[in-house]
C-alpha cells in the first residue's frame, strides 16, 4: 500500500493498475479519516491524508469489477465514490472498479468533425428504440449515416435515480448510467458511430446535480454556494473558497468523456446558470480541456444558453467562452409561432413574420439586446459577427416537444405544406442543422417528460412539472391540466419510445425522404454546403413568403422561395434578388410539392408575365447558363434586314 499520485490519470477516482491493483482518491476536507470498503468482503483500508482535503491509496489484491465505499470517519456502510465510473446498482449502490483500457478501439484513423458544415442529431438512448439499450442503438446506426447526420448529440449519461429520465438529475457525472449497458457498451457505440462517419458529441449537465442520490455534501460543504440562485436547487460553486477541486473535477470529468470514451465534444446544459466570476470563466477552460483531450482530433464544443450570448463563441482570447455554437431559440419559436399560429408564453415576443426568417438567416439570432417583453428586459446580445454555423437552428427538440403539454410532434401542429417548407428552411439555410429523434420520419410516438423519482421527491417533480406548463394559458386550463402526462408513471415512458419501423411505412416514408433528400443537397451542392458568412442575402415577398438568395462562384446562385401562406402570384417584381445572374436562368432545383414527399406538384415558378409560389411550399431554384437560340439571318418571308439581326445579336449578349 503507498501514494503513486504521479501515475494517476485523472485527480479522484478509482484507477486500476497491473497486478489487481487499485489507486484510489478523493477530496473530502470536511472529514478526518477515510477508507475505502470493499465489497461483499467488507474489507477495509484506510486512506493516507495528502493535505488539501485529499485521501489516497494503493491497494492491493482488488481485481478490475471490484465493488466499493468510502467510509467517512468509520460513518457505516458508506458512500459511492462521486468519481465512481460505474454504479451497477444505481446511485445509491456500491461503485465499481473499471478499466478503460481493456476495450479494444478499431478508430485510430478518426479524425473528428468541427462544427462548420456538420448536421447534429439529439437522441434519447432509452427511447430511441423499443429495448432501450446500446446494443439496439448501434443496429440503428447505419440508417442515420444514410439519412445524411454527421453528429449524433447524446442527451445525458451521466447516473441517475430510478427507472427511467432523461438525464438531467445526474448525481454520478462519471458513471455512464447502468440503464442503458455497461460502460464499455457506450465505448462499442462510439466505436462504430466512428466507423460509420458519425461523431458523438455528450450532453453534460455542469450546473446542478440531481437532488436524489447526491452525496457531496459528505464529503465538503464548498461543492455548492447561496451566492447564486439557480433554477434547479443549488449553484455549483466554481468561484468562491474551496472552488479549486471542484473546478478541478468538472475540468477532469470534461476530458475523461473524451479521453475514455472516443467522444467528439460536448453540448454544455443550460450555461448561464453556470456561474462564475473569475478569469479564466470555467467554460474556456472546459473547452481548453476538451481539445487537448483529443489530442489533435476536431472537437465540437455546443452550449445551451438561454439568453443567447454571441459571447458564449466567440474567442477565449477575446472575452468569449471559445465554444464552437449555441441553440438559436430564437429560431425555434419564429417558426412555431409561424407554423401553429400560438404566441403564448416564451413564443409571446414573435410574430413568425417573413422578415424574421430572413433577418434569422442573415443575422443568426433575432433579439440582440432589445427589450424582450416576456422576461421584461432585454436579450441577448450583438452577434452580427458570429459565423453562420454558430447558431445551431431546429424545428424540434427534448425540450420544446416535451413542452407541447401532450408531447406532440410538431407535424401534429401544423398542415404538412407548411412544415415541409419549415423544413427545407431549416435544413438549407445557414446555420448548422439540428434534428430530434423521429423527426426524420414523424414518428407517432410523443416525447413526454419522464422521471422515476422517489416516493419523497415524485410529487414536488410532477408538481413543478405542471407549474411550470401553466406559463401556457391553454395548458393551464382544467382540461389540459387533466391530461398531463405523469412523470413518474411508467407509461409515460415507454409511450415515448421510438418504434424504428415506422420509418419505411407511409406516409412516414416520404417524410424520411424529404429529410434525406435535403441533407444530400445540402452535403452535395456546393452553394449550400459552403455557408460562408455574407453569402447570403433575403427579401420578403409578401405577407407569409420570402426568399433567400445565396450566392455561388461565378453566379452559380440558388433562390429558395418559401410560402407560408397561400398561392402568392407576382406580376410586378421590384425585388432585385429575383433577377437571374447575368447570362444565367432559373431552373427549379428541388421542391416541397414534390409527390415524392406527398406534395401535390410544382407548377411552373417562372413565365414571361409572373411569378407563382405556390401556398405552403418551399422551392429552389438553381442559377443556370441561358441557353438562347443564336441570332439567324432573317428569310426572305420575314422581311428581316441585317440591320435586324445585328440588333438581335446585339439584345443576345446583354441577356
């Protein structure tokens, strides 16, 4: 038994050593003695104290699957280890000894992805297929590689209390929950989502721990500090005395997902409730510690942040917290407003306008420091210079679907015409693409709040749950309120569960399709794989369509033309961004109404008098060369001189 600090990877937890031999550590300033038990042998050691707060130990004769507990001051049974990286039994079990490196990787050639150009996909491992598990995900893999994904967004992983949630109660931050499979399960699916040309970014809560199964306070009481308030029970104290180790265990849990696991990144919850005053803000060093954890591989670094602050991207070295993108929302709640016709609630501050689509497009996030009414006080702040693939931009996702009250999918709001279009939109335009799981093929099933609580903490959740809905005025009614799903029944969950099949029936087929069909032009055309910052200008057509003209080398441009509304024919055109590029013509690229998606077909966009956009559709169209019949020499019939035809000849050059 002995210190060996110096061979440790990370600063706390268990790691094995050759030899059935067990390195433990952990920070406990609050306690005078520690040791680690040893189950079902009950087998106690004492750790040495390091100063600091710190206990360690070599122990011998504790083979890889080992069981243990932290004993505090001789308090019996003891504690999980908050390092521990596998908690068979649940947060309130025993920890269990891991070893990384027995997986065998096959992705030494991956190189990663970064952010510009990527299409994200957010998924529930519990509820992305009928069984829920790793293994069945895996099966799943290969069709999203088809769909045209690129990043799969995991939602939290991190160990939980109960059956069955969605991961944002963790209390365990390094312990991949046991519901899913083991810990090298996770690794297989990294490993073949590699193969496959997928990242895989993971969704960690860094600014609360769950209230059930949250041990810390046994081990210090600076875990957490009353400066702050935070929306979900105590803030984490990453600025005030006895931060140090705390930051430190969030730095090592951000490079141990990427280390350990193969992950390409992060998607960081609910950032400005991550408090911090210093300098560096945690959040640069996260993202510092996340790439050299990659160790030259390309990370993607994603922050959810309500506020929406272009100061969350931009450079470390200029003030910013150096992540690669945030959630545009604002997106999301234009295009709700516009689809359903609702403004309740957080929807109250927008109209679904054409003109906010297009400044969207331009500008990435529409409240830029204007006073927001729903909050009564301003949002956000100036982004002009934000790159286009920094606003992560989505029709749906855990969150809002959840928040629909009956957890219905946004094709059940809306007409088909009109999400079709939203989704070319979405899927197009500039910023960087994010879809839910179903959405690619409307799955049936609902996404509802779920969470598997304890008999003590169950009510306060499904109560907070309906609180927090009444911001809706239509789901605060009776009726609604009568029709809440209940968090904790297991119902609830298995409703949600995805049913993989229904992606080759009809009508689901042809919502597949449209989604396909537009990541490949996405990915192949080379206008809208490029997505570069200026490339792009917009103009409303009318009271529900707009357009967006993105420019390509040369004058190859693409025109896409989205209706909201009805028909809207244009027989005066003073809107410069309709005009074909010199010597080029439109030509329909792609369209909503193609029967292929169950549209009705496209008539003709353009003749000689007007324009057509049809109701509820989306078009693009592609700048071609002209091809003109050449100047003839008149006949004898027509009477034409040469002086006409050189006149010809000379209108031909000029169109």
């Amino acid at each position: 038994m002995g210190t060996a600090n110096e061979c440790r990877r990370y600063p706390v937890g268990a790691e094995p050593l050759p030899g059935d031999r067990v390195h433990f550590r952990v920070w406990a300033p609050k306690r005078r003695a520690v040791s680690v038990v040893l189950e079902p042998s009950a087998r106690s050691v004492p750790l040495e104290a390091e100063g600091g707060g710190y206990f360690s130990a070599l122990v011998e004769g504790v083979p890889v699957g080992s069981r243990y507990r932290f004993r505090l001051d001789d308090e019996a049974p003891g504690f999980p280890d908050p390092a521990s990286r596998f908690q068979p039994d649940g947060p309130h079990g025993p920890s269990q000894v891991v070893d990384p490196g027995s997986f065998a990787w096959t992705d030494v050639a991956w190189k990663g992805r970064p952010i510009a150009g990527q299409v994200v996909y957010e998924l529930h491992v519990g509820t992305f297929t009928p069984a829920g598990t790793w293994d069945a995900a895996i099966s799943e893999l290969p069709r999203l590689a088809e769909l045209g994904v690129t990043v799969l967004e995991l939602m939290p992983l991190a160990e939980f209390p109960g059956r069955f949630g969605w991961g944002y109660d963790g209390v365990d931050l390094f312990a991949p929950t046991r519901l899913y499979g083991t810990p090298d399960d996770v690794r297989r699916f990294v490993d073949r989502a590699h193969a496959l040309g997928l990242a895989v970014i993971l969704d960690v809560v860094y600014n609360h721990f769950g209230p059930d199964g949250n041990y810390l306070r046994n081990f210090s009481d600076t875990w957490f500090t009353d400066r702050y308030e935070n929306e979900w029970g105590e803030a984490i104290n990453f600025d005030g005395p006895g931060s140090g180790p705390v930051r430190e265990f969030f730095l090592a849990n951000a490079a141990y997902w990427i280390d350990e696991f193969h992950m390409d990144g992060l998607r960081l919850d609910a950032t400005q409730q991550i408090f911090d005053a210093t300098r560096p803000h945690i959040l640069s060093e996260i993202g510092r510690t996340v790439r050299a954890a990659a160790g030259g591989r390309a990370t993607i670094l994603i922050g959810e942040n309500e506020p929406q602050h272009a100061s969350m991207v931009q450079p470390a070295d200029q003030g910013g917290c150096g992540l690669d993108a945030i959630w545009n929302d604002d997106f999301h709640h234009a295009a709700m407003v516009a689809l359903t016709g609702h403004a309740e609630a957080y929807y109250t501050d927008y109209r679904g306008t054409p003109q906010e689509f297009v400044s969207a497009a331009k500008h990435g996030f529409l409240y830029q420091g204007q006073h927001y009414a729903w909050q009564k006080q301003r949002r956000g702040m100036p982004a002009f210079g934000m790159p286009p693939h920094a606003a992560v931009v989505f029709l749906q996702n855990h969150d809002q679907v959840a928040n629909s009250g009956r957890g219905l999918r946004i094709d059940r709001l809306t007409s088909p015409g009109r999400l079709r279009a939203m989704t070319a939109l979405a899927l197009l335009g500039p910023g960087t693409p994010m879809l839910f799981q179903g959405q690619e093929f409307a799955a049936s099933s609902p996404f509802l709040y779920f969470a598997d609580h304890a008999d003590w903490l169950a009510p306060k959740v499904a109560e907070g749950r309906r609180e927090f809905l009444s911001q809706f005025p239509s789901l605060a009614t009776p009726a609604m309120q009568a029709l809440l799903a209940p968090p904790g029944a297991e119902e609830t969950f298995l409703g949600s569960k995805l049913d993989p099949a229904e992606r080759d029936r009809e009508p689901n087929a042809r919502w597949y399709a449209l989604h396909r069909d537009l990541l490949r032009l996405r990915r192949e055309d080379a206008v809208f794989r490029t997505q570069r910052k200026g490339g792009m200008d917009g103009a409303v057509l009318g009271r529900e369509a707009f357009c967006l003209r993105f420019f390509g080398e040369g004058g190859d441009d693409r025109l896409m033309l989205v209706n909201l509304g009805r028909d809207l024919t244009l027989t005066v055109l003073p809107e410069p961004l309709l005009a074909p590029p010199l010597g080029r013509e439109w030509r329909l690229l792609w369209s909503s109404e193609d029967p292929a998606y169950g549209g009705n077909g496209t008539p003709e966009v353009e003749t000689a008098e007007r324009w057509h956009v049809a109701g509820g559709s989306a078009a693009v169209l592609a700048a071609d060369q002209s091809v003109r019949p050449s100047p003839r020499k008149a006949s004898t019939a027509s009477g034409r001189d040469s002086a006409a035809e050189a006149k010809d000849a000379a209108v031909a050059v000029w169109q």
